[in-house]
C-alpha cells in the first residue's frame, strides 16, 4: 500500500509534511510526495503518482486564496482531480482550505492543519480500514472546524 501527497509551494503552511507525518502515525504504508506550484498543478502531480510512482490513493492538498480569481482557480482544479479519479479509478482525497474561511493567519494555520490531519486519517480509513468509514455514516462530520452531527440524535 503506498500513499501519494500531492501539495502546493502556493500554500501558507506546509500541509505535506503535515499529512505525512499524521499517516505515519495511524498505518505503515509507502509515501510518495510531489510538490507543484499550485492547485490547478495538482490533477496531473496526482495522476503521475497513481501512474507512475504506484500509489494507491492520493490526497491532494492546496490553499485557495480570497479572491474570486482564487476561487475559480480552486474549482476548476477541482474538477481536474475528479477528472483524474474517474480515468485512474482511483480516490483522491482533496483537502482545500480557503484562506478566507479563516479569521486571520493564526486561525489559518490552525484550520490547516487541522483539516489536513482529518483528512489523513479518512484517507487511512477509504484505503485500509473502510468498515471505520460505514461506522459514521450520516454523522455530520467535518474537517478542520466542528463536526455538525446527526440531524436526528
Ligand atoms: O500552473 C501555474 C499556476 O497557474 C498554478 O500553479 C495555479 O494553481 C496558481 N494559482 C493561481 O494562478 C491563482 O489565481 C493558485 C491560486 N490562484 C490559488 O488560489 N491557489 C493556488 N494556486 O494554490
Ligand atoms: O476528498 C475530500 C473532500 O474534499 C470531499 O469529501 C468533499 O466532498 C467534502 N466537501 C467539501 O469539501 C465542501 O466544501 C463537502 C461539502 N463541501 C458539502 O457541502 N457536502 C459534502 N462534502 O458531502
Ligand atoms: O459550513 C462550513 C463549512 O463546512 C463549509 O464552508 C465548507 O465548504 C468548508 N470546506 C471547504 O471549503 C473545503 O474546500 C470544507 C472542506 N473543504 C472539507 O474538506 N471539509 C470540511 N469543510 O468540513
């Protein structure tokens, strides 16, 4: 089993090094990185992991800026990751934090990094433990902030 981190010079914090180090703590598996400027990079970094470094399943992390430009740029690199799942039948976790969900860079930094470990241990989960992921069906979670929760306890 071998887990691709796809992440961005463009990011204010290192979320790669965050993922990696989250992973290692929950399953002993290969990691493979790959840096690219920025998020519109990512759908081929990820398709080049999953092509030719062998992995498995890829996260693919980056920070969409405030701007409107920002935020078109941040859906269509999406769309290129959904792309690169549906030719490589392969998931890719995408972990975006927008930097105005944000109050000011300290929040930043936290929501970052939170959201990235989050998303390291679903990433775990889809890859080795799916049964983990049945167990929370429908309970309102989410990375980074609060989760909501069931909308019926
Ligand atoms: O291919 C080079 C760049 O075009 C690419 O790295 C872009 O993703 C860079 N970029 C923008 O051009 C932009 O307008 C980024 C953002 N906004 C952004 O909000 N977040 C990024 N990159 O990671
Ligand atoms: O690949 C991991 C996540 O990017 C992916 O699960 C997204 O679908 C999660 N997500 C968002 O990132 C978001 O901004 C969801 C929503 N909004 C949403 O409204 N409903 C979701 N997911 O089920
Ligand atoms: O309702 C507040 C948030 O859940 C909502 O603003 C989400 O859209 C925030 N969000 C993103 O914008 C995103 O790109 C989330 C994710 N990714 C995500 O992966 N997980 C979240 N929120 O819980």
């Amino acid at each position: 089993m071998k887990i691709g981190i796809a992440d961005t010079t463009f990011a204010r914090i290192d979320m790669g090094r965050i993922a990696t180090e989250e992973i290692r703590k929950h399953a002993s598996v290969g990691i493979e990185r790959y840096v690219v400027p920025g998020i519109k990079d990512l759908p081929v970094a990820c398709k080049k992991l999953i092509e030719e470094r062998g992995c498995d399943l890829v996260m693919a992390l980056g920070m969409p800026g405030g701007a409107a430009k920002d935020k078109v740029c941040a859906h269509e690199a999406s769309q290129g990751l959904i792309l690169c799942q549906l030719m490589t039948n392969r998931h890719i976790i995408e972990v975006f934090v927008h930097e105005d969900e944000a109050k000011d860079a300290k929040e930043l930094a936290w929501l970052m990094e939170q959201r990235t470990r989050e998303h390291a241990v679903n990433a775990v989960r889809l890859a080795l433990r799916p049964k983990d992921l049945e167990k929370l069906a429908g309970t309102g979670q989410r990375q980074g902030f609060e989760d909501v929760g069931p909308a019926r306890p």
